[in-house]
C-alpha cells in the first residue's frame, strides 16, 4: 500500500506507541485522525508533530462508551468521509489476578471490546480498493509469555491476538488484518514503575534496553506498506521472548 494521500486513523495517539505512530504515517504523507480519550494537550501536541509533515484532525472519545465510538465515526463520514487505515492502538494495562472481576470487567471492555467496537464501525466505512487494520497487542498476549501479575491484560490482548488472523477470512481481500506485538516499551505507561522495576525490565531483553516507540512505528509502516503480510503478529521485544520472562 502506498501510504501518501491515505488516510489513517490511530487510537490513542495522545501518549506513548500511538503518538509515535501517528508522526510515523504523517511522515510517509498519509492524513492522520489523531484519536485521544482524556488527553486533549498531549493529542493537540501529537497534531502540531503531525501537520509539520501532512494534514491531521482531532477526534476524540472514551473507546469504553460505544455511542462515543458511533458519534466519532459519524464526525469522520462527515470529514474526512473514510478511513484507509486504522490503528488499535488505546489501552491501559491494570495489574490483576484471578479472582479481581473489576479488572476482568475493565480489561475486557478496554483492550478487548474498545478496539471490536472501533473495527465494527471502520468495516461498514464506504470504500474502494484495499484497506487495512493493525492491532497494537503484547508479548503477554503471545501464548507462552503471559504475565501472572496482568492476567486480564494478557488474556484480552491474547484474544485481540486471535481476532488478527481470524477476521482476515471474511474481511480479505478488501480490509487485511495484523498487529505488532510489543514488548517493553519506554512510554508514559511505565512513568508510575520504580527505578528497580525499570532495570529489571530493560536487563530483561537481548539488547539491555526498552524497546522505543519509534520502534513499534516503524513496524506499524511496514505492515501497512507491505500487502503479503496478512494475520500476523510481528513481536518486536528486544529478545525478551529468547531470554525468557523476568
Ligand atoms: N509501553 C509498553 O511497554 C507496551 C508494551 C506492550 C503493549 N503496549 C500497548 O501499546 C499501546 C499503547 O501503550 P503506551 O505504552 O503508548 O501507553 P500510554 O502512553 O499510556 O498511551 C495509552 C493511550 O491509550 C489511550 N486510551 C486508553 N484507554 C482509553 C479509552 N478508554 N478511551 C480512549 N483512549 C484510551 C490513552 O488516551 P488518553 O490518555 O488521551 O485518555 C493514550 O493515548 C497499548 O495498547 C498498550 O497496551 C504497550
């Protein structure tokens, strides 16, 4: 896919993965709807980084609350009237065991239900000619790298994981499906994480450092540049699968 005149849609791009996501594509001359939920600064920062490079507008909306995601899609039919790319990006990872069915509730409806919902709508968008989603999952939602301490989290990126390939039967050839899967990566999510934490994470990789969300963009580009790739989930952890979970 050529990149340059298309219009791509990335959630969460206030912060993080998804802002360096977002820069990623306007550099590539793609239009960019920068999604954000609470962070309207960091998604107006995001925009100014963007319009240095291409064109952009704001969205927002809670991608918990599914009449904000309808009212977002009927602002984008009147606007920019369709999506050529779309990026599931948005989540907030809680800690959580079993028995926790706050977080059962919370990470389904955020990791899981959020980025179904957002994928519903982008699917019915007028189109001609071949689209494309990403996925934003996790090395805890691979099968054998889960985290204990984030079951929650895990499962549902897990499953988002699963909806990658699977959605590719019936949406392909027209909407072709994959994800990244990042491992540790240095965003605002870890701003709260410990100095110990921090360095038990980082000697946790291959390379003795968190992955950049740079990183994670320029994988993003390539799947969505790239039209073979489809139902896959590229991992990109610094080798923390090789060495094994901390
Ligand atoms: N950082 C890592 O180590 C790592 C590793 C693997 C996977 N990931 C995944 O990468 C993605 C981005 O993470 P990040 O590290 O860049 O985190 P971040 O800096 O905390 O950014 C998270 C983004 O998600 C948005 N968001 C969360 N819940 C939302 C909701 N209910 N409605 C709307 N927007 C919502 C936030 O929007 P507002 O702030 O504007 O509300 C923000 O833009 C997430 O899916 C995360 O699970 C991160």
């Amino acid at each position: 896919m050529e990149l340059a005149g298309k219009s791509v849609l990335v959630t969460g791009a206030s912060s993080g993965i998804g802002k360096a996501i977002a820069i990623a594509f306007a550099q590539k001359h793609a239009r960019v709807l920068v999604h954000y939920g609470k962070n309207k600064s960091g998604g107006r920062e995001t925009l100014d980084r963007v319009e240095k490079f291409s064109s952009g507008r704001l969205y927002q909306a809670d991608l918990m609350d599914r009449d904000q995601i309808r009212a977002l899609f009927e602002e984008v039919k009147q606007t920019d009237q369709t999506i050529d790319v779309l990026v599931n990006n948005a989540g907030d990872a809680r800690a959580g065991d079993i028995q926790d069915d706050q977080v059962w509730e919370y990470e389904y409806k955020n990791i899981f239900l959020s980025a179904m919902h957002v994928t519903e709508e982008f699917l019915v968008l007028p189109s001609s000619g071949l689209r494309k989603i990403i996925n934003v999952t996790s090395i805890y939602g691979n099968l054998h790298t889960g985290d204990p301490e984030y079951l929650q989290y895990s499962a549902f990126k897990a499953a988002l994981a699963n909806v990658t390939a699977t959605l590719n039967r019936t949406t392909a050839p027209n909407v072709i499906v994959n994800a990244v899967a990042p491992g540790y990566t240095e965003t605002p999510a870890w701003v709260g994480a410990s100095k110990e934490s921090m360095e038990t994470h980082a000697r946790a990789t291959l390379t003795g450092r968190f992955v950049r969300a740079e990183e994670v963009a320029h994988a993003v580009i390539f799947i969505a540049e790239n039209d073979a790739l489809v139902g896959q989930v590229l991992t990109l952890d610094g080798g923390t699968t090789l060495k094994g979970m901390p």
